[in-house]
C-alpha cells in the first residue's frame, strides 16, 4: 500500500527534481497529481515513464491525500500551505517560510529524525535552506562526538539556487564573454555572476549580514544545538549546480583529524573523499547529480585549541532541497503513516 502524493509547483526545477528522486528512490506511491500556478497550467512533467499534466493549484482539493510536497515561493506556499495541512495533507515545505516557526520541524533526517512527530502541531514540516543543510549533515556527528561551539563558513553557492532565471543569465553571460555583440545585462544578480563571485545572497539585513547568512546560523541553531555559534559568509559563484563550502569547527575538546574523517566516514549521508594529492577531493562539478555529501580536505587547526577545517560539497537541487523532502517523507512514513 502507497501513499496518495501531490507535488506542488512541479514545472520548477526543485519540483521536477522531486519527481525525478520519487521514482529513482521508488517511493510507494498509489497516486500522483502534479500542480502549478495557471501559467503553467497543462504543462507535462514526468515521473519516470508517466507523463502528468499539471492541474490548477487554485481549485485543488487536498483532501483525501497524504503528502503534499511544496516547491513553490513563499507567497503561494503561505497562500495554499495551510489549506492542504487543514484538509490533512502533511506539507513538506521546500520554502523559506515555515523554517522558523517553534511549532512546525526543521528536519535533515540525518541529524534530528526524532523531530518528525512535531509535524502534528500543524501538519507541516519544513525544509532548510540547501547551504544549511549539507553543512549539519557534517556537523552532527562530530557534534555528537566532541560538542561544537563555533562554526566559521564560507560558501560557494551555484547559481541553480537562484532558479532558472539565473541558470539561464549564467549561460548566456558565458557565451557573451566570447561573442561580441552578445553581451548579457545583469537582472538575476545585482552584478554579472559570468566570470564573477558575488559575495551577496539574499537581502541585506541591518547588522551587515545577508538573509541567507542569517538562515545558515538560525537553522543549524534548531536542527543540531541552540549553543553554537555561527558566523557565515555566502557567495554566489559561477557555477550551474552544486555548493561548496569551506567549515571551520570548534569545539569544545580536543578532536584528532585522523577520528574526524573516521567518524564522517561512518556516518549517514556522507562519502569522504581525503586524499593529500592532486585531485584527491570533491568539486561541485563532481557532486552534481549524486545525493551525498561530500568531505575532502579535513585537516587540523592549529591556530585555536579544539580546531578542524573541511570542504564540503553537495548537489543542491538534491541534498539542498528534492532529495532532503523526500527523504523526509520517507522518515514520515515509516515512522507515522506507516504505509508502504
């Protein structure tokens, strides 16, 4: 017995994604609708061989159904979000909106699995932000080993995280650089990203920080622990797919670099990658298409008493966003629908 399951905003490149990972994961599923704005209306997605034509969002009716994955902005998903949980649909959130609400779960199911049953408070889990969340699939478990207290994080953030428009000026940037006459204006990014780093992401908030820095240190606060601190810098790269980041970790006692990697080895979700020669680590080019997080170049720090660097790289439309959902709706059923 499979589960009832709509995707919400599947025309988008996280809902084709989540409809790509149901079938490769061969989620149990009875029934499928797919939806979008009625823009979109008609438009043809697939999940594996079948072929779905999106149905209105507006007129929808969730009852009846089980999940509900949500791949849609933040107006619309504040808009329909409440409904679906209301008719009781559980909503898996891929937005921005719900992450820090106390009563609704910020989940990685490889670090807090437990905070699945808080879905019942509103009948909505939400998903952290891509960066968050490949970076406290690396934490927990060495958090669980040796207590964090601080995290200093640089990211290197693909251009995919800003939608298609972005993918789109990326490419046609590329081949303007090269073709004259053919010069792209910026309007996904406030500066060109062709050739380019941009070292904001988000909107500016009034300590300095951007928004998407903010989130990197809320949500590793409500997924791993309150008491770490975290200090984040966020770039946009030119890259099309995949997140880099580069984490440095202290913590509370001494931890060896030799029991660092051991534990990240072992632990779920992620493929260390560690060899001190040319091209013994992991680039986003690499990790784009594959579910794990990558861990390359995991050293002591000798300028701090408990200190350890690494680089962290995951495909972001999968880790960072369709894949982590998924994941979560399989934690769901098998720990609260129980079907399938």
């Amino acid at each position: 017995m499979g589960y009832r399951i709509v995707v919400v905003g599947a025309t988008g490149n996280v809902g084709r994604e989540t409809l790509n990972i149901l079938d490769e994961r061969q989620f149990p599923i009875d029934e499928i609708e797919v939806l979008a704005s009625r823009k979109s209306l008609g438009t043809e997605c697939m999940l594996g061989d079948k072929t779905m034509k999106t149905k209105d969002l507006d007129t929808f009716d969730f009852t009846g159904w089980d999940i509900a994955f949500f791949a849609v902005g933040s107006e619309a998903t504040k808009k329909y979000a409440p409904i679906a949980a209301k008719a009781g649909c559980v909503v898996i959130d891929n937005s921005s909106l719900f992450r820090y609400d106390p009563q609704i779960p910020l989940i990685v199911p490889e670090c807090n699995p437990e905070a699945i049953h808080d879905y019942k408070n509103k009948n909505i889990i939400a998903n952290p932000n891509c960066s968050t969340s490949q970076m406290v699939v690396a934490l927990k478990p060495l958090h669980d080993r040796a207590k964090i207290k601080r995290v200093v994080v640089s990211t290197y953030q693909s251009v995919s995280g800003s939608g298609k428009e972005a993918i789109d000026e990326l490419w046609n940037m590329t081949k303007g650089k090269y073709v004259p006459g053919q010069e792209v204006e910026a309007k996904a990014y406030p500066k060109e990203i062709a050739f380019n780093v941009i070292p904001h992401i988000d909107v500016f908030m009034d300590d300095g920080s951007t928004k998407e820095e903010w989130k990197m240190v809320a949500e590793t606060k409500k997924i791993v622990d309150p008491a770490i601190k975290v200090s984040a810098t966020c770039v946009r790269v030119p890259v099309f797919v995949g997140h880099s980041e580069s984490v440095n970790i202290e913590f509370e006692e001494f931890l060896d670099e030799d029991e660092a990697r051991d534990i990240l080895r072992e632990a779920p979700g992620i493929m260390v990658i560690d060899k001190r020669e040319d091209g013994g680590y992991i680039t986003p080019a690499e990790a784009a298409g594959e579910d794990a997080t990558y861990i390359s170049r995991i050293r002591q720090d000798g300028t701090v008493e408990n200190g350890i660097n690494l680089w962290c790289v995951s495909d972001n439309l999968r880790k960072g966003a369709a894949l982590n959902t998924v994941q979560i709706a399989e934690l769901l059923g098998r720990e609260v629908l129980k079907k399938g």
